[in-house]
C-alpha cells in the first residue's frame, strides 16, 4: 500500500485497487524524486498525468504545493482518488478530471492553466509514446510555468530523453527498474 511520505499527511496509508491495474510509484522512487524537487513543490502548482492512487500529487500537497490536479481515466482510479483526498484532508486544494491523458491536457490548456510541475506515470510499455505526446501538448498549450519542470517516470531501460521535445533533458535517475526522468522549459 502507498503512503505518504513527507509533510503534513506524512505516514498516512493510502488506498489502492487490487491487481495489476494501477503500479503506485515506490515509496523509495517517491522519497527519491521528491528530495531532488523539494525546493519547487512549497506554493507549486503540480499536475498529475496517470494519477492511479493520486499518491504523486497527494504527497506534493503534503509538502507544501497550493494546488493539484489528477488526471486519470480508469473509474475505479477516480474513486480511489477521491477517498485518498478525502482520507488526508486534501479534497480542497485538488481538482480530478475522468479524462484521458490527451484530451485533459487539451481541457487545461483551453482553460490557461499552468504548472511549476508536471509528472506524468504512464504505462511503462507505453511510457515512450505518451511522454513525447504529452510535451507536445504541453508546449502548444502552454502548461508548463516559466522555470517549470516535467518529470516522466518510465521502466529503467526506456529512453525517455530522446522522445521528449522541445524542452531540455536536467537529468534522469535509475532506482531499480524504474527510471524517473526530468525535464524543464
């Protein structure tokens, strides 16, 4: 089960479904990636691409960000998502949209919403495709904050930096299988 690593929710377990339909992001890879951000995620705000448990961005609004939104597709992601907001308290500073990952971006986009940061959990067969779809996206509607970054995780022998576009490779960090990647404008 997932939990929340840091902050003002810190230790609280999260729900997750049964199965193999969601792979929530270790609480190593997680610890990782967040030390690495921590001075961006207080007053951020922080969108979540592939949210499954909504753990991401839920352990960015314990550590400060102003704002999440979670996106996801999968009904039984939704309602966990929202338990998981209602369970630390956090339902206010959140916004979950049912969407597919192309057409939410789309949806933000249209409503000139931006982000400091920007990490995107795809399925890792997957992961190449929709992180260079996603920074398309991102850069035609504008998503990313000035100073922003984006932050792909994929399986560790995925090439993520050579699919991503028009924005600059900062670094990428193995964690065992899992790679996380980031990106800023």
């Amino acid at each position: 089960m997932p939990r929340v690593v840091a902050g003002t929710c810190r230790g609280t377990i999260l729900e997750a479904p049964k199965g193999d339909a969601t792979r929530p992001t270790t609480d190593k890879v997680k610890e990782a990636l967040f030390s690495s951000i921590q001075m961006r995620v207080p007053d951020s705000r922080f969108l979540d691409i592939f949210s499954g448990t909504g753990q991401m961005a839920i352990e960015a609004l314990s550590r400060g960000a102003e704002s999440a939104v979670l996106i996801d597709q999968a009904s039984r992601s939704i309602e966990i998502i929202r338990k998981n907001l209602t369970k630390t308290h956090l339902t206010e500073k959140a916004t979950v949209m049912k969407s597919a990952f192309a057409e939410g971006l789309k949806r933000l986009g249209q409503d000139r919403k931006t982000f400091d940061i920007i990490f995107m959990d795809p399925p890792y067969a997957m992961a190449d495709k929709y992180a260079k779809t996603a920074s398309a996206l991102i850069q035609e509607h504008g998503l990313l904050a000035e100073g922003g970054m984006f932050i792909v995780e994929s399986d560790a022998d995925t090439l993520i930096q050579e699919n991503v576009t028009n924005m600059t490779l900062l670094k990428s960090c193995k964690y065992g299988s899992t790679l996380i990647t980031f990106f800023v404008e």
